[in-house]
C-alpha cells in the first residue's frame, strides 16, 4: 500500500536526520509549516527516533523514497499528514521534495500513495492542502493529483514579504 514500482513511503529513520536539519533549518521552506525557528540536531534524532502514533500525535511524517534505475532506493522527500481529526475523519497534508528532485514526478507518486493509505487503510473522508495562492507548481500538482480547490483564505499566512492568501485544496474520497 505505502510503494509502488518506483516510489515508496516508509517511516522515519535515524540516517534521516541530516535531510531533515537541511529542510527544517531552511527558512525559505518555513511557508511550509508553522515553524520559524531552526532545530537543533538532538532535537530532530528524538523526533525521528521517537515513537510515533498518529492517533496520539495527530501528526504523521514519511519519507518518500525513487528507485533509481540500478534498483537503489533512495529518500528524495517527505510526505507529511498534520491536524488528524479522528471524528471528522480528515487530515492535512504537506509534501517536500528535494530541490534537485523536483519535477520529476515525485511528489505526484507520493500523493497517490498517500490517498490510497488514508483512504483504504485510515478511513478518511478527505485530506486537504494549504497551498500560498502565489505557489502555482503546488496548486498544479495537487490539481493534478485530483485535489479541487475549495476557497480562498485572505491573508492566512505571513510570509517573508507580508501577507499571503492560502488556497484550500481537498480531496474528497
């Protein structure tokens, strides 16, 4: 359920780390979530080697892994479910992929690996996306991914240059 041919998804693991402080600590990815402060090292090897139940945490992160052509897996992202509401059945979702990984169909694979947890294994009704309206690959790849938008959220989020309007993506099971 969590990997296909070429992609999969699989649970933290202490080797992590180092991409983790280089996502976490880069502040031009702090419009991701709702962190603005670096976290130290120690931090990040507690939380990738903590126990994690999404249930409990309401929170769930999974690296996202490509298989190269020589059968190699490696991590090129990380797929992330946040605010798991248990009665209402949703959660939100965050996606990260490596710089030089981008537009490589990653991100897409993830999604669908995703959904297809949430809903077959979780349940969920729907999960949802908070895309910066400016952020226009985002909002192309959760369209793509059969996510619609549902509203505009005036000024939801304060980026480094003010103000910005939050697009509401959902995908409806």
């Amino acid at each position: 359920m969590l990997e296909n041919a070429t992609h999969r998804l699989r649970a933290l693991e202490p080797e992590d780390v180092d991409l983790l402080l280089k996502w976490e600590n880069n502040s031009e990815n702090w419009w991701l979530g709702s962190s603005i402060t670096p976290f130290s090292r120690a931090t990040l090897l507690k939380f990738a080697t903590g126990d994690h139940d999404l249930y409990r945490d309401t929170q769930l992160r999974l690296m996202l892994e490509h298989k190269n052509p020589q059968g190699v897996w490696h991590t090129v992202g990380s797929i992330d479910l946040y605010d798991f509401n248990v009665r209402n059945l949703r959660a939100g979702i965050g996606v990260i992929v490596e710089a030089e990984e981008r537009r490589k169909g990653h991100a897409r694979e993830g999604l669908a690996l995703i959904s297809n947890y949430t809903d077959l294994h979780l349940g969920l009704h729907q999960i949802y996306a908070e895309v910066p309206s400016k952020h226009k690959a985002s909002r192309q790849l959760f369209l793509q991914a059969g996510y619609k938008e549902s509203e505009v959220r005036k000024q939801w989020t304060k980026g480094v240059q003010g103000w910005e309007d939050v697009v509401l993506m959902q995908l409806i099971y």
